[in-house]
C-alpha cells in the first residue's frame, strides 16, 4: 500500500523544489536537495512518486565479471522488475560517474513497468535515448562504461545516500528542472498543502513584479494593502 | 554617473568573450575570465553593463531564518532594489551552489528595473523559468534551496570575488555563451576598440579558413600578401 | 596509411561508447572511456577516427607571449596544419579547462582539412560557433582565456593522457552523446565486428523490452525460448 | 574593550572544539567548525581569543605588483599592527592555498604583539618557521608563492567567510589540535560555563571506559546508579 | 569463530601494504587499498584484523538530536560494543570528513574491548588523544563535529564502500604508515604466504641495492646469477 | 655538463623557496610552486639540483602486467639508473596519488646513485621507509599500489607537467619544508645571487620583527633610518 495519497501526488506536480526547499526550510530540514544531479531532458513534468531504493557499493572485480547478470537475483535486475509502479527508483552510486548506474534498457524497463522516474548520483549510459523517453531521469552526467566497472549493485530498498542526502524508501521524490528533493515519507502531506499556498501566493508575487511593482512589502508579504490585494487576486482564481 | 558609455556598451555587444580574453592577455591581465559559470539560455545577445556586486558570507542559522527578509534592510533584497539600470548584478556565492544565490522572482524584478544581467558563482532556483525569461543570467548550477540554507547577504556594492576573478563596483561585465569576462574599469573604453578591430580581422580570417585557406600567415597575420588582401577586404565592409 | 578501414569506420557509425566499453570490459579493458568531456552540439552522427594527438604542458609565462604563434612551426598550429584526414584531434589539456585548448578558428581549419573531429579534456573558445559547425567536437566545458594562459602546446601525436585514459597514436576514437571512448587500434576491428552483433541484439532487446517485455531471461539472453525468438528476429533484419 | 572575559578566556583553555561543537549543534549552530585548516604545530595548548578578520579578493595583477607594500596603509600589514593584543586574525582567502596568505615574518610581528593565534583557510609560506614559533596558526597547507600571486589584502575586521564557516569581528576563536571553532560572541560565556561541565563529565566518562566500563548507560548517561557514581567521582574533583 | 587464523594474522604483522597490494593485483584486484585515509599516528606496528563494518548515511535532522544516543539501540553504540576482539571496524562514511566518525571515548572502548583498529573514510575528533592510545586509527583528516551533523549511523556489518573500495565483512584488513589494504578473506592465507615470500626477497633486494648493486637484473630477479646469490642469502636467513 | 655551477648550487641551499617565489614573481613568473607536494621528512636540508623528468601516462591494462619490468628497457627503471649525480628526478604523475609513482627499492637506488631528491605529484608507496632515508623526497600522500595500476612510464627527460608548473630537463629543482620551486635553467645564477641578498635582508628583518620593531617603513624598507641600521648589520655579517 502506498503511503503516498493520489491527492498530494497531484499537488506536487504544481509545485516546484524551490517552494518544497523552502517549506522544509522552515521546518528544520536543511539538506533534501540531491546534490550534483540534473534532468537527462528539461521541461518535463514534474517528477513525483515513492522512492524505492537501490544501493550499489564499489566494484570488486571477481565479483562482477559480465557474467553476474545470468543471475536471475542479481539486485539490480530484481530491482527494476520490482519498481511498485508510481515509485521513483533512487540508486546510491556513492556520486561516482566514471561508470554507468544504468542504461536504457533498464530505464526503459522501468518506465514499461509503470515506475514515476529514476534518479542516480552517478551516469546513465545510452543517455540520448534515455533522453528520448517520455520518463523523468535525472543523473550527474553521462557514462558509457558498464556498472560492473565500478559498482556492485547490493541492496534494495534500503536508507541510502543519495547526492549526500538520505533517503528513505516511500519518501516522496519530487523533481523539476532544478533537480530532485527529497520529502519524508510523514511530511509528505502536509508538505503538499502548504506548498499550494505557496505556490498560490509565488505566483501572485511574480505577476505584480512583472508589472513593476517593488518586492518591498510584496516578497515577503508585510505590507497590509498588499495583503489584501493578495485576498482579493486569491479569490478570483 | 556611468562610466560605461552608451559607445563603449555598444562595441561590446558585437565583441565576443574570447576575444576580450585574448586582448586583456596582451596587456598583462590574465585572471579576468569568471570561472565554472554558465548562461542560464544559450544563444541570448550578449550581456553588457558595468558590475553592482553583492556579496555572501556563510550562513549561520540564528541570524538566517525564513523571517529575515521581512527586514526591509535585507541587502539581498536592497541590492535587486538598488541595482543600476544597465548594470550586471553579480553575486560572490564562494563558488557554493549548494543552496541557491536567487530565484525568478527576484530575477524578473531585476529585469523590470532595466538591470543588464545578473552572474552568481553559485546556482539559482527556479532556473527553468530564469532561462525563459530575456534577461541574460549566468550560474554555476540550478539549486532549489533558499539561499538561507548556506548564504547571508552581507555588503552592496563592494568589491569581490566571483569564480577567482576580482570584481570592482563598475567594471564592465562582458558575457556570451562561453562564458563571463570581468573588464577593469578604466580599460572599458580601450579594450572595446580594441576587441572591434580584432573581431573584424578574426571574421576575415574566419571567411578565409571556410574556404579553405591555411591557417599558415593568416593567423597571426605575418604573410605580407594576405596582409594586404584583408586591408582590401576591410575596405568592403 | 591507415590503420582503420573503411568497413571498421563505417561499422563504428552504428555502435554506441556504451556498447564498446562493455566490449572492451569482456576483454580486461576497463579504462577507456574519456572522463569529464561531452560534445558541444548533442544529437550528431557518431564521431568516429584514428587519434592524432597533442600534447600540452602547463605554459610558462616568458615561453608564452602572443607572439609565439607567429612561429610557423608553434606545434598548436603545426598539428592543425598536419592531423591527416579522418582522424581526430585528441588534446592532453591536462584536465584543465581553466583556459582554452583551441577556439573557432583552429576548429574550422580543421574541419576544412577534413578531420573527424576533436577532443580535449580542457575546454574550447567560441564555443557557440564551434557547436555550429557540422563538425564533432568534445571538452569539459567553454573557457574563453587563449591558451597561452594556461597551456604550451609541446608534442605531437604521442602517446598522451586524455580525461585519464591513455591514447596512443592511431587509437580508433569514438564518440557519442555518451562521450568518448578510445579503442587500441589493435583491436578496432575486431571490437568493431563483435559490437555489431552486440548492437543487434541490444535492438532486439529494446524491442522486446518495448513491448512489455521483462527483462528475465532476455537481458542478458539466458532463456533458450528467447533466444530462438532472437534468431528468427535477426533473419527477419 | 573586549568582549571575551579573563574568565571565559581561561575556561576555553581547558574546552576542545569538540565539546564546543557538541554544545553548539544542540544549540541549533552546526556549521561552526573552519573546514579544511589544520595546526603548523601540534601538541599547542588551546588558541583561544576574539576574531579579528582580514579579508582577500582575488589578485588583479596591476594592483598588486611587489610594490604595493611600500604603501604604510596596505590593508595587510595595516592589520598586522592593529591586530588587538589576545585577539586571533582569521583570513578569509578564499580556500585557496595556492599562494601564501602570509609569512613568518608577518606571523613573528602578530606573536610579539601579543595575538592569541592566526588561521587562514589558505596556506602560510615560511612554515617551517612559524610552525616553530610558540604561537598557534593554522592553515589549509604550506604555500611558497607570495599573497600578491592570487590574493590582495581589501578589508580589515568585517564578517567574512573562512573555511565555509561565518566569522563576525569578536567572535571567538578556539583552536586545538581537530581544528578550529568559531563560537558567536553572545554566546561564549554561556558556552564556556556548559563546556566546562562537559569537559567534567567527559573526563570521567574516558576515565570509565579506560577502567573497563561499558559505554551503555554511561555515555551518554542514563544509568541512575552510574549517575550517582559521577556525582561523588566530582565531588573528589 | 574466526576466518582469519593466528598463523596468518602473524605473518601479516611483517608484510606492507604495498607487498599486498602487488599481490593483488597480480590476482586481477587492482582496487583495495582505501583512497584517502592515513594513519592518526605513524609508525606504530601493522594493524591487521577482521572487518567489521558500519554503515553511515547522510544525517537528517529530525531523525539525529542529540538524545538519540539515550536509545540503547543506536547503531553507532552497538556497533562499538559488538565488534569482536581482534577486528577492524571500518565505517562508511561516504568520504565525507566535515563531521566527525567517532572520538576517543568510542575509540578508546573499542581499544579495551581488544579490537584492532579503526578505519574511517571521514574523519575522528579529539584526534591527539586517539593518536596518542596504543591503538591503530586511520582517518582522513581531524573533524570536530559530533557525527549527528552530517552522519546516521544505520548499518552493522553489511557490506559498504570505504575509500572507493568494497568492504566486506570478515575481509582482512591489513594497515600500515601507506595506508590500508583490504584483502578478500578468502585470500587471506594464500596473500599472506605469498607476500612473506615477496617480502622476503624485497629484503634482500633492497639489502643490495643499499650495497651499490644496480637494479638491472635485479629487480625483477632476471639475472641467473643473482638469482643464485638470492638463494645462498635465503638460506643464510 | 651541468648548467647548475656549484657556487649556485650552495647558495641554493640557504635560500628558501618563499624567497624564490617573491624574486621569480617580480620577474613575471608567478606559477613555478609545484602545487600538492610535500617532504616525506620535514627538517631536512634544501633539495637542490637540476631537473630530470619522467612522464607518465594512464595504465592501459594489456600493457601494463607484473612483468613489464622485466624488460630491461622499461623507462621508469632505465630513468633511475641514467638520472645524473647531483639531479632532481620530478615525475609526471598527472597530479594522481591513487596508485603510487615508485617505491623504497628505487627511491634507494637513486639515492645511492648520487640524486639530490626526487619529486611526484602522485605519491610513493614505502613511504615510512623512504622518509627515513637521508635523502629528499616530496609526493602529495602515500599510496601502497604499485604503479602500474594506474601508470605507465613513458618519456625521460622531455618537457613535462608536475603539480600544475611546466618543469624542462635541466630546470633548478628546490625543496625545503613549504614544498618545490622550479626555477628555469636561464634564471638559476641570477635567482640565486638575488635571493642571497634578498636572504640577508629578510634575516635582518625577522631580528628586528622578534625584537619588538614594526614592520612599518621596514618591510619592506622605505624607512631611510632602518636602510642604514641595515647596511651596518649587514657590516657587521
């Protein structure tokens, strides 16, 4: 069963990880952001869904020759069959991409699967075609060298480390074009509300600045008539 | 009173980053090139203006809560108030994009007021809706959170570092998509008409090297032949 | 005469780095995709040529005035003048991209002359123009400082360090969205042949994984039902 | 007038970073640590006095030719001479240690002057002999090239940032051998006064362990019985 | 019961790092020495013991107050109390040094409880009292900050990465003035026997070359006489 | 024949590397500090002598096994025995310490040989055994692979890169405890004679600094009383 309600799913595909940074902000949460990844393509919709994760350590070379995929339990491989659809898989590459974290095969595995996205804080290999999907990734960087090169996939669904951020499996991943935050699995809710109006009132903001009115009193709002203005465009939407 | 004139920022937009690089070089001043920043959206005009600079110093939490920008005095907040029309603000983040420098409100605000660009040594939220703005905007990376998270704004107006180059309130800030030139002050005007004769004589080496001239005393010019060929061909322009 | 026939070219045109770096795993190879470089235009042919490299140390400030290239014999200018056709350009930059390797100019001259293309693991000037061309072209990132800032062309076509892989002369280089990788001529052609059947198989998979497909069984083939399947696909191409 | 009583100064003596650490993190300040600096000597007894800043921008090389120095009021040598006797100079330089932030001869002035220490996020040239000194310095490394090479001297005793961490003019600075604490002036007297009890109770938790006791109840300490063992174990102190 | 027999724990008392790591990767492992760390005191005999891992991920802040130590339970704590006389503990902690692993009351437990030794890929606090117990400690550099700032302690005894190297428990762990080696416990007695047999004719090379001999023929034994006197000197040992 | 005469050669060995960098500096030569290195063994005497280089490249696997060395021809083993008596041999080891660029066996040979130092900007393996040599050695950390790992010895004695500065055969190599100058073979007479009297004046200047002078109209000398105080202590020398 999944802790993530269709309601607040729907609510973070309005809101951006500059509002949820914000509101973790205020609540303590100073370090959700991944650090050091981006989407493989911009101007997608939001990403948002459960992580599932996977965690790969450093490659010791007996241990991953080619041949390791013939094994039908290998990690990653029951990972992408076991992705709960809606899920975003998360991989801890320990931000290490001088050898791939996946390729599209496997991503395209995952999107037929029905996941919301994947994340690395390492490289996909094939990365124009993962690019090409209609599925949100996001990575360091490109790398076409294989993951036995420099990974061991080890463990699923664990807490992980992800772009120096932890993540828990069925935290809620939310990812734009500035990248990925990570929302704890019971905040998740009260993160979307609070995000709408944020968001209700960013976009307030950015329409008066647009039509050269000054941030003073407006960003943020400590000007009364302000205030009410605000009220009044609120009521209209 | 700006020291840049109307004359000077025109050149400018006709003169590319390289090669300012290549005359600043010449006169003994290598370290003017901003490092590990980059346009925001590719292809714009070229950003021109002379330098409004601000400057971050660590955050420590207790002076950096969410109600910080409630101070009408917040010199973040001042500073996009304050920024001349045609200037380039630019930001000493310490090279930290961690946590953002700004987002698009601020941005668009500083759009509105007729700044010239805005530079960060460290990353900007909402970088999705900064690109599709016409307003030229440089960073290392995106980066959703708040500034709060890593950055107080500190000082307006003084001098700073921004990617290991100094920058001097009114320096003239030269960017295209390489990249960020820093050009002192009291060179603007020579440096310009300078770069105009060189980005005229690298546009006839250009036109000679696509139809298929050797590089070979075209480029520096020592043959005296096609020295005499690029005076005629100078004439035509 | 060249080392790479025009079958092996003509094969490594439809193989992706990914598929060549899991060719050259099987075989011990584990250290031959280019790090930190990526192309300045996405979406191109596949870049495919023997290595002719140059070298670069860090310059000297009085071995280094502008002056130096009008030398006729400046090694920078010698190698452009000398990188036979169809190879290409390789530069050891030192993974320094603080100043330029190469700009538009020398990019163009290349192209004329019918290079395949240029690497460096520095970066390139007028890099807008150099995206332009209908040439491929892989650094780290755009630097707008000439190289005499920070480098001293001193050898060429040696073996050199490029992104930490080591590129001998003649070395098959490849490149795609992904990036570069370096095959050792010895082994272009058969790396060439067995990454064909590789890539045919990798189509089917996608195919398969396209249609529903899971991946047990099928990737890597090990379910014999599969694999006749394969076989039938594969008469059918 | 010093903010930093004798009082809380020779508490301080006998606190290590690391109990400042712990009791700052649980008052809510975990960025307090200067990242990157170690001592030139180990084995000092504490650095303990009030911040007196220095800040560096990145070296112009026209304004910073060796003859700068002639200048009585260059910001460097000026703060040499100002630096309040007990107070430690901390320089931001910007985490580069390229070029020295300064030598022994400037650190033997500090010393005779009656400072309490220096740091720099950057290096010190001369190390061998300020490290010889019976004074505390810490730095990132060793560092021959002269400041002029990439750092000029701007501003004396302003906030600024050393090693990712805020330093405010009367802050004060404790050094051991982990490093160096950056403790805001409002709080150092109560910090002082908690760390004192930590110290206490830390002592006789180490002096357990060495005893052959468990940590479990007794670090932290939440066994009553061990408790009340402390209590008389202080008495005896 | 322990994998790794008395016998070859004591051989490997008398073996380097660097013997061990040319045995490797004479077997194909060219990965095993953990990048980063060195030794809190040099000089002190070989550590050598069995792995006993822990796991670090990033801290969140809700989930790392202080109080989290009162739980019995804490992973950190067990770990401590848990790690068999005779290991090595060895922590993850994702190379990441601006916190600290542990400090020298866990440090010093860890000692009376007869472990072997201590490895993190971060860094120790109150680092002059871990260097000064008779206990091998290896780090990489001096953190003041309670490893609530920045770790969560989650994991004991699952495989992780230290270094970029994989660590599994019950591997041997072998440690001197170079740094680390891991060896795979399945080879730990054929390394050891092999490496005493290296070690003895690198004594005995470096007893010649001491004497004046030149390493041609030498080193690598190729020369038959040398090879004869090699045998005469074993026998004489 | 050495271009190093021995009067320069002593004097070199009172001159520090602070002092080399401010004279190379006024000449316009600002990046001659070898960046990352440092002595094995602090306290030794000045390393001084010309330089002789080795370069590396990156290790490709097939041609880089155990027995490469056996060839007597390899350039890493012929460097050592062909580096002349009184030389400095500084390795390229493009700035990688992951796997070490030579050990005790042949860090002995050349000393017995009759080297003044040598220098790595990777690391050395042995390194307990090396610093206990009488003998200059300078690395930037130690690493127990051996260097096949991740090198392969390419040139001797051709122009190279080390720690970032460009060092050519036959360039003045000098170490002491800030780490290694190169000062260009031109240079070398002048750099010492200047530095000698630059060396007077800074021992004139740290004398009067320890015995309570400002350094105001001192250092540097400006004050017309202190010239002439300093030409009778020089007298009095």
């Amino acid at each position: 069963m999944s802790s993530l309600s269709d309601a607040t799913r729907e609510k973070f595909k309005s809101i951006s990880t500059a509002t949820v940074a914000t509101c973790l902000f205020k609540k303590g949460l100073k370090n959700q952001f991944i650090q050091g990844v981006k989407p493989l393509q911009k101007g997608r919709p939001n990403m948002v869904g459960e992580a599932f994760t996977l965690r790969y350590i450093p490659a010791r070379e007996d241990l991953n020759p080619i041949t390791v995929f013939k094994d039908k339990n290998h990690p990653q491989r029951v990972a992408v069959e076991q992705c709960p659809e809606g899920s975003v898989m998360v991989i801890d590459s320990r931000k290490d991409a001088r050898a791939a974290s996946a390729g599209s095969i496997l991503v395209t595995r995952l999107m037929v699967r029905g996941s919301a996205g994947i994340v690395t804080d390492g490289g996909f290999r094939d990365s124009a075609e993962i690019a090409a999907l209609d599925f949100s990734s996001y990575h360091h960087t490109p790398s076409a060298p294989t993951n036995l090169t420099l990974h061991q996939a080890l463990d699923i669904n664990v807490p992980i480390g992800c772009g120096d951020v932890a993540v828990f499996p069925g935290d809620v991943i939310l990812g734009d074009d500035d990248g990925v935050m990570v929302i704890p699995a019971h905040l998740a809710d009260e993160v979307a509300e609070e995000c709408t109006e944020m968001t209700l009132f960013e976009n307030f903001v950015l329409e008066q600045v647009q039509n050269g009115k000054s941030i003073v009193g407006l960003y943020p709002l400590t000007d009364e008539k302000i205030r009410s203005e605000f009220g009044v465009w609120k009521e209209g939407k």
